[in-house]
C-alpha cells in the first residue's frame, strides 16, 4: 500500500521518534539502520539501501511517495506508545 507524505511532515516524525528507535526498526526488518534513515530522507546508498521512497519537490519540502509503509507504520507505533507513557 502506498502513502503521499510532504517530506517536512516524515522529517517531523523521524526526528520526534526516541534515541535508539531507528535501530530497533532496522533490527524488526532485518535491515542496515542506514537503510531506515535513508528511508526517511537520508541519501547514504553505500551503507543503506533504498525502500522505494520518492520524492517529488514542491511545497513543505516536497511530496514524498512510500511504496511501503512498514517503516512509517512502525515509527506511528512507537510515537503512539511514546503519546501513552
């Protein structure tokens, strides 16, 4: 399933997510944590992968389409659980 996002908007949720959650998300998927920060907005492909993130510019920093929600949902479940504590 797929999400449009404005880019400033999945900057605001990378950035509000608690030390240490990049590595936790990156460990669930079996993957580099590289690989999640590029996933929101980062661009070092030599230690990461891309995981169909595409950002087109425009206003608020751009639109940015995601083939893959898995890491935005798993980022909204830690900011939720973050909300509840």
């Amino acid at each position: 399933m797929t999400k449009t996002i404005s880019f400033n908007d999945l900057r605001r949720i990378k950035d509000a997510l608690p030390d240490g959650s990049i590595s936790r998300i990156a460990d669930q998927l079996n993957t580099t944590a590289q690989t999640v920060r590029n996933y929101f907005g980062g661009s070092n492909y030599e230690f990461g992968k891309n995981c169909g993130v595409h950002i087109e510019p425009g206003p608020d920093g751009g639109i940015v389409v995601l083939d893959d929600t898995t890491i935005y949902d798993m980022a909204i479940e830690i900011l939720q659980a973050q909300e509840k504590e």
